[in-house]
C-alpha cells in the first residue's frame, strides 16, 4: 500500500512486480539488439534515421558554442542527449522505475560535466580560466565582489542543472499518479469522474512525452553553453 504520494519514486514501491532492475536492463539489452540489428540494412532503418536525426539535431546545436573546439565534447553531448531521452520515456511505462526523476541520476551527469570542463580548463590554460573570474572595464573596488559572485556562480552550476532536470521529470511523475489514484478510486463511485480523469490523464501524457524531450534538449543545452566558459587556444 502506498503511504504517501511521494512513495512512488521508492526503489521498492514495485518490488511486487520483480526485479525492475533487470528489467529496465533487459530492455536497454533490446534497445542494444535492434540497433545492432537494423545496422547491417543497405537503406537505413526508421530506427536509424530517428537516432541520426536526433544525435544530429544536437550536434548541430552545440557546434554553435566553444564545446566544438574541445575534442569529443559534442559527440558525447549528442550521445547524452539520446539517453536522457530515452530514460525519460521508460519512466512512462506503467510500473517502471522512474530513474530521471532522482537527482543523483541527474547529478552524476551535470557535475560529472561541470567537473570535467572546470579541470580542463584550470590545468590547460590556469591564467586565462582564472581572468575570466573578472569581466573587463569593471571599477577596481569592485574586483573582488565580482570574483566572489562569478565564482558562486560557477560553483552552483550543476546543482541547478540537475534539479531542473529532476524537479521537472518528478513534477510530472507525481500529477500522473495522482489522477491515477483519483481515477481508481472513482470507478466504483461515479463513472463520468473516471471518465474525465481518463480523459485528462491521456492528454497528460502527451504533455509529458514533450517534456521528457524538452528537459533532455535543455540539460545537454545548458552544458553546451556552459563550454564557453572554457578557455581555447
């Protein structure tokens, strides 16, 4: 029985169904199989042009920032981005473990990101990365404010990178559960309630399918954006 809304998100709230682990990894297995097996076709699958389309769509979008000068940034960019997507829609599927909707998912990718720009940058080009701290022309009083605020600034940046990711797709997740309870409950009591919360819940669901899409092109966005901070030689 389920104690409060939020219980939902409990790793074993679907303990009763198995061990959705090895489902949800069985399915990523299958993902695998259809991939490798709609590679050996002459004329690219349907399959392969959504995967193309959309790793592509990314790139495209990142190569408008300094993360096309940094070796290998954009590809993985591209990559994350389908796989956020992808973990996004299986938290749709009925008795499947949200996964986006925990931080530490979406915190083991921004701050594995943020690290990994920062370290880079202070070990290749230390004095260029440590000038960006103060924006020119600024009143000589005010340097070591600015450096102070540019400084948060940056240290903050993965936390609310991962929690727009995990607030957003958590959000989601609760209002459909509760029409979910609501519909259950209203079956036995009246038919046109069940009816409506049904019918809202369908269009619902849409709404979240363009989510999941949207919050996965913001979170690999924002990192892109966030490469400009990176100095180039």
């Amino acid at each position: 029985m389920m104690l409060d809304i939020f219980s939902s998100f409990d790793p074993g709230f679907y303990s009763f169904i198995g061990n959705y682990s090895m489902f949800f990894f069985g399915l990523c297995q299958l993902l695998g199989y259809f991939y490798l097996y709609v590679s050996f076709w002459v004329v690219p699958s349907r399959l392969m042009i959504l995967i193309y389309s959309t790793t592509g769509f990314m790139l495209s979008q990142s190569q408008r920032t300094t993360g096309s000068q940094i070796k290998g940034f954009n590809s993985f960019l591209a990559c994350l981005f389908l796989f956020i997507i992808v973990v996004n829609f299986s938290g749709l599927i009925p008795y499947m473990f949200s996964v986006s909707s925990h931080l530490v998912y979406s915190l083991s990718f921004g701050f594995t990101i943020w690290a990994s720009l920062i370290i880079s940058g202070v070990a290749a080009f230390t004095s260029s990365f440590m000038a960006h701290l103060l924006p020119g022309g600024a009143p000589g009083w005010l340097n070591p404010f600015l450096v102070l605020v540019e400084t948060v600034s940056i240290l903050v940046r993965p936390i609310t990178l991962s929690f727009r990711l995990a607030a957003n797709m958590s959000a989601g997740h609760i209002v459909l559960t509760l029409m979910g309870v609501y519909a259950s409950s209203a079956v036995f009591s009246s038919i046109k309630v069940f009816l409506l919360l049904v019918f809202i819940q369908m269009f619902y669901i849409v709404f979240e399918v363009g989510i999941c899409l949207i919050q996965g092109y913001i979170f690999c966005l924002l990192a892109s954006l966030y490469s400009d901070d990176h100095p180039v030689s």
